[in-house]
C-alpha cells in the first residue's frame, strides 16, 4: 500500500486526511479546531470509529500536528503502517503558480510572501508547512494552491480597472480561489452529463461558508467570482461578497483603522451581519420561525446568485451546465430551488422532486428537456490535492 497525507491549515484550525493512493480510500481524517486559543477541539476518525480529544489547549500549529502524529499511534493506522508517499499541503494564496510544487526552503520562502496579499491564510500555511517538514523531512511535502486553477484567467477578468501602474507594483489583480474544488466539480460534471469536459460551457456554485461562483468553458476558467482575495464575490457565511468599494473610504474617513475593516468584511458580514448567524441551516430555522433579518440575508444571497449566473451564462455565450457544490450547495434543495427558479426564463427548469431527493451523490435535478442542465456533485478537495501530491512528486 501506499498513502497520502492531506494537510488544510487555517488560521486557528488543522484539518487532516490520510488517502489510499491506490484505491482512493479515506483510510484516517479529522483536525484540531481552535489552537491557540483557551481549549482545543479535536477529533480522530479510522476504521468507522471516531474519537475526541480531551479539550486541552493546542499553542500553535506544530503543538496541533503533534496531537495528530499521536493520535495516529494510539487510533490507527499508525503512520510507520502505511507507506506514506507524500505529505500534500493546501495553499490558500500560489500567486501566479499554476501548477502543485514540491516544497523547497524557496518555496515556502513564496509562499510567506504572499501574506500580504492573504494575511491569515498564507500565514497558517505556511507554519503548518514548516512543522510538517520539520516532522517528516524525509518526505516530499507538496503545496497544491487554490488559486492554480485560475491562473489561466483571461486578462479581461483578472484586471481590475484601476491605474494599471500602481496594480502591477502591488500585484493587485484577480486571482481566484477554491480553484481545487472548481476544477475538481467542473470534471466531475462533465462525467456526469457523458461530454468531453474540453466541449462544455458551465458554472459551477461552490457554496460553503466561504462561497463562489465559475464560468468555465472547455475546462479552462472564464471567470470566477472572488478576486485578489476571497473577500470578492458572493455573500458568504461572515464575508460581504461584492461592495462598492467607497464602503471602505466612507468607514475609514470615519475613522476606522485598516484591521477593524478587515475584521469587519471578513468576519463581521455576509449572512452573519445581516442575520446574527452565519450557518446556513441555522438561518433557514430563523426564515422558517418569520425572522425578518434572516429572510432579508436569504434574499440579498440568492439576489446576488441569480445575478453572477445570468452574468456568467450570457459571458459563456450560454451555458450547458450549473452545478451545485459545497455544504450549501449539495444539502440545501431550498436554495437551490430559490436560485433556479428564477434563472427559468434563462432555460434553467428544476425538477422539484429530483431536487429534493435524498441522495448524495453526483446527479441531475433538471427535467429531461431543460435546455441547461442543472447538477449536484459533491466536491473532494481532499482527494483532488492527494492526486496532485501524487502526481507531482511523480
Ligand atoms: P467550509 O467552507 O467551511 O468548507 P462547508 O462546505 O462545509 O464549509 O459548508 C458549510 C455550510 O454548509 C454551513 O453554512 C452549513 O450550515 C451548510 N450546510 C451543511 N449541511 C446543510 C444542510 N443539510 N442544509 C443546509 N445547509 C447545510
């Protein structure tokens, strides 16, 4: 057997995966939630079992992957067991790379440079990075970016019309991200429907907490809806989506300092500031219980939906195929039904009792003779960055 170890690192979490490189099997998961701060949460699933953690505080990231090493040994399978091949890293910001990359002192150096254009996410990557190297520095650690599959952008949607001097010093441009998941959702759905991915024009809605929107045509991006960070775009669990961005001028002029804006986008907004709550199935509850606040926030995220779609079908010179990914995307018939509705005049026709099935996998919920097919398909980021560690490290 051979394997391969998934490492996501957020700023205050670890998320892990170990993956038969062979049968694709999930043969370990699970992470390590609040480090750094007064008690941990983790928790260690293998073999159909799960366990928690005692709740004791986890200073740092290398304190978290130790937890993790350990709680291999004690659960299984115990990482001497199974012939670890690669150690795959998700790197929120890759800058202009495109390609996974085997890390080296030069790469990390990059990725550490990127902090500026990603604070909070490149930071934990990379001291997730080091300690994992740190730990197992006779494997090759792999850095798979979630801006790499939009690299290949067509300038006219990377560019933001701004003095084009002062973008190129700064290397302020588009870059998009969940590109792992984009890439992955837009193959999957061009198996699904029996196409050639290189013939199919689709968008594809990833929405989770963070949340975003595709146009692919060809399997190559038309344009996506976050830009030079993930702050860009749809209306997310605590981030705002699209601002005019004098939003920002007014709040500063006031006298709000540039970390109070950042907390206040990022963490303060979206459906949580405009509802008190930032999980989808809680706001539903909310809708359900008359809650005016919450059906206001439903309302501002499916606008905003309808509007990337119909944008998105008219740049691809009308789309084949939507699909829904993602926590929001694959388990919320509700929104999906909220959001094609109205693209019916577009072509876009629900079935309803497709839509509302209870099923998991990969599948169509449009009638027959919808001119666009609409789809469900699960995403796998796990599985799609084990592939690429694989592959890179040949
Ligand atoms: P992340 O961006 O953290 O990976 P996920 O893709 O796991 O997020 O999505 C999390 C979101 O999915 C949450 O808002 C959660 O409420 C929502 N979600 C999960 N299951 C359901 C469900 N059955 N119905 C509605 N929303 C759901």
């Amino acid at each position: 057997m051979r394997s391969v170890l998934v490492l996501n690192s957020g700023s205050s979490s670890l998320k892990y995966q170990l993956v038969d490189a062979d049968s694709e099997e999930v043969l370990a998961e699970g992470g390590v939630q609040r480090i750094g701060e007064s008690g941990a949460t983790s928790s260690h699933s293998s073999g159909g079992r799960r366990t928690d953690g005692d709740g004791r505080p986890v200073a740092d990231h290398a304190e978290a992957l130790a937890l993790v090493v350990s709680a291999f040994a004690e659960h299984g399978p115990h990482l001497d067991d199974v012939d670890l091949v690669a150690v795959g890293h998700r790197v929120v910001h890759g800058g202009d790379r495109s390609e996974p990359t085997v890390i080296t002192d030069e790469v990390l150096a990059e990725i550490e440079d990127l902090q500026v254009l990603a604070p909070l996410h490149n930071r934990a990557a990379a001291t997730g990075i080091r300690a994992a190297r740190e730990l197992r520095p006779d494997l090759p650690h792999v850095a798979v970016f979630d801006t790499a599959f939009f690299a290949s952008l067509p300038a006219a949607a990377s560019t933001y019309a701004i003095d084009a001097e002062v973008a190129a010093r700064h290397r302020i441009r588009r870059y998009g991200f969940h590109g792992t998941s984009h890439a992955w959702v837009s193959a999957r759905g061009a198996e699904l429907v029996g196409r050639p991915l290189s013939e199919l024009r689709q968008i594809v809605l990833h929405l989770g907490n963070g949340a975003s929107a595709s146009a692919v045509d060809g399997g190559r991006p038309v344009d996506t809806s976050m830009g030079l960070t993930p702050l860009e775009g749809l209306v997310m669990g605590t981030r705002s989506g699209d601002l005019d961005p004098a939003v920002v001028l007014t709040l500063a002029r006031a006298g709000w300092s540039t970390e109070d804006l950042d907390a206040l986008l990022n963490k303060r907004s979206g459906l949580l500031g405009l509802s008190g709550v930032n999980d989808f199935r809680a706001l539903m509850e909310r809708v359900d219980a008359g809650d005016e606040a919450a059906r206001l926030a439903l309302d501002v995220y499916v606008h905003r939906l309808v509007r990337y779609v119909g944008g998105y079908h008219a740049l691809l010179g009308g789309a084949e195929l939507l699909t829904f990914t993602a926590g929001v995307g694959e388990n919320a018939p509700r929104l999906r039904a909220a959001v094609v509705q109205r693209l019916r005049p577009l072509g876009f026709v629900l079935d309803e009792e497709a839509n509302g099935a209870d099923r998991r996998d990969a599948r169509t919920i449009s009638t027959p003779d919808s001119p666009v097919t609409v789809a469900v398909v699960p995403t796998n980021e796990e599985l799609a960055i084990a592939r690429q560690a694989l592959e890179a490290v040949g």
